[in-house]
C-alpha cells in the first residue's frame, strides 16, 4: 500500500480495493485523501488539546471523510473497477 494511505484503509476497509484504484487513477480523490492525511496527521499532534484549532481539524476531517466516502461509493467508480 502506498504511503500515507493507512489513513483511508483504517477509516474504510470495505473500500480498500477502490481506495487503491482511485489513488492511482483520479487527480480529485488523490487530492482530497492528501488532506484527510494531513488533518488526521494534526488531529494526532493535537490529541488531549481542546480549543477552536483541535474543533476546526475535526470538523474538516469529518468533511473530507464524507467526500471521499461519497466518491468511493459514485456508480459510475464502482463500475469501473468492480466486475
């Protein structure tokens, strides 16, 4: 598995085959799980913080989450790879 893509394996299992694939095949997804990795990155740094910051990380995690969720489950992907 490439680097850095734990992350989305440990968030969604059930999609690692599409995970991979998308990675590797669409700019957008390769994007969106860049930052899910970063934020998940500084949500770890700021474990046992409260305040706006560790709040604000959070939210955007949860974002980037339901949009790459959105993208793993899209039809038109799933029909590309899965016979």
């Amino acid at each position: 598995m490439p680097k850095g893509l734990h992350e989305l394996a440990k968030a969604f299992p059930e999609h690692l085959a599409m995970i991979r694939h998308l990675n590797e095949t669409d700019g957008h997804f390769h994007r969106i799980s860049g930052a899910f990795r970063e934020v998940s990155a500084a949500l770890v740094k700021a474990d046992g913080k409260a305040g706006a910051e560790r709040e604000a990380l959070a939210h955007r995690q949860s974002a980037l989450k339901a949009e790459i969720l959105e993208l793993l489950t899209r039809p038109e992907t799933v029909e590309d790879i899965l016979p």
